[in-house]
C-alpha cells in the first residue's frame, strides 16, 4: 500500500513538472519567439502561453526603446580639423522573430553601426556644416542606421549628436572671430545710426531756415525745456534781435556769394 502511494505521489510530482515547465508568462512590453524543435513556430502575446516541454523553446524580447550612448570618438572633419563627438541612439524592436534569429546580439549590432556611421558621416561633413546643421546631420545619420538594422527587426528612432568638442587653439579662433564679429556689426550700427541723425538735423536745419515760425517754435520749446530744469535763470532774447542776426547772417552770405 505505501508502495502504491509513493508511486501516486511520484506521479503527481511529475505532473506539477510538467506543467510548471509547460507554462510561460508573457510580461506586457515583452513578445516571447517560440522555437519547436529549433525550428520557429510563431511570436507569443503578453500573458499566459502554454509550450511542450522539452520540445519547445521560448525566447523572451524586450520591445521597450532602448538607450545606446556612443562614447566620444575622436574623427576628423571634412576640412581637417580634429574634433571629439559622442552621441545617443534611440531603438526598439519591431519584428521579434528577427531580432533573435537574423543577429546574434541585436543591442551590439546596433551599437556597432551606430559608431561606424557616426565616423563616416562626421568625417564627410565640414566643421561650420556640423556647428550650424545639427539637425540635417541627426536625421541623416538615423536614416542611415536604420536602414542597416531593418533586417534585424530593429526600428532606429532617433540618432543625436550631444557635444563636439574642439581643440583649444580652434576654440580661441573661433571665440577671436565672434569677437571681430560683433565689433564689425556694432560699428555699422553706429555709422548708421550717426548718418541717421546728420540726415534728420540736415532736414530739420533746412525746415528752420526756410520758415521763420518754426525758428521761433523751437526757440520757445527750447525755453520750455530749460525752465523745467533745477536752478535755472533764463534771459530770453528778443526775435528781433534773432531776426537782425539771421539778416547779417545772410547779408554776408550774399556778399561772399557776389565777390566770387
């Protein structure tokens, strides 16, 4: 009889084996590739999967985007100037059953590429062009890794170059030529902004000498102004006078203009 209950127990042991080895759980962001007999019997859902022991065999991946940095490589520019770059890689896996079946290690096969193009297409690219088109420069270096890891079942979102570093003498020209830069642009600023006021005193000039209220407006705003002040004594002068003035002025100006 105790025979008979340790083969019962035995049995039921097994049992519970069989089945524990049997199920699979599935966790939301995974799919999990089933393999029957080496061979590839389809792509299983989150959740619960059943399998047959020692016939089949399920291989779990990760479909989360995932995070590659490149670490900073040394390359040279188009226009030869040495510089340090280093980037990010932004994947995921869309098809599971060639990720595990086309690349042994998708991650590092990604990674690998993601370098490789990265010295390619920096190399090809002129400093100012890499400076000034980040953006041109990041979509191409996606297109072009993307395109390689399509075949594994890998979707390459987004490649960013995050910092080039330049040599210390090429900073130094570069920070010079800001600088004369800036200089140049501040003196075109000025010269126009002084040949401005010429222009507008010159026509203001001409508006008082050719109508005489005008002359006596601005005499009068001029008195305005001076009053507003603090401690201020105003002798104010006679329009006649200014008048008398502008006469002589001008009586001198026509005799130089005759004994020419």
């Amino acid at each position: 009889m105790s025979n008979t209950n340790l083969m019962w127990a035995v049995a039921a042991i097994i049992v519970v084996v069989m089945i524990t080895m049997g199920v699979r759980i599935v966790e939301q962001y995974e799919r999990g590739v089933m393999l029957r007999l080496g061979r590839l019997v389809g792509v299983r859902s989150p959740g619960l999967n059943l399998m047959i022991p020692f016939v089949d065999r399920m291989f779990k991946i990760d479909i989360r985007t995932e995070t590659l940095i490149v670490e900073p490589q040394e390359l040279i520019t188009r226009d030869n100037v040495t510089i340090k770059v280093d980037a990010v890689v932004y994947f995921a896996v869309v098809d599971p059953a060639k990720a595990l079946l086309q690349v042994v290690d998708f991650g590092k096969a990604t990674s690998q590429i993601a370098l490789t193009t990265l010295r390619s297409v920096l190399g090809q690219s002129d400093l100012d062009e890499l400076l000034a088109q980040r953006d041109k420069i990041n979509q191409k270096l996606q297109h072009i890794v993307d395109e390689h890891t399509e075949p594994w079942g890998v979707k390459v979102s987004v490649v960013e170059v995050k910092d080039v570093l330049l040599p210390e003498t090429m900073q130094r020209s570069m920070a010079a030529q800001a600088e004369a830069e800036r200089e140049k642009r501040a003196k075109v600023i000025r010269a126009d902004g002084e040949f401005l006021a010429a222009e507008t005193l010159g026509k203001a000039a001409r508006i008082i000498r050719s109508e005489p209220p005008a002359l006596q407006l601005r005499y009068l705003q001029t008195l305005a102004e001076i009053s507003g002040e603090g401690n201020t004594t105003i002798i104010p002068i006679p329009m006649e006078l200014m008048g008398g003035l502008k006469g002589m002025l001008g009586g001198g100006s026509d005799t130089d203009g005759g004994g020419r």
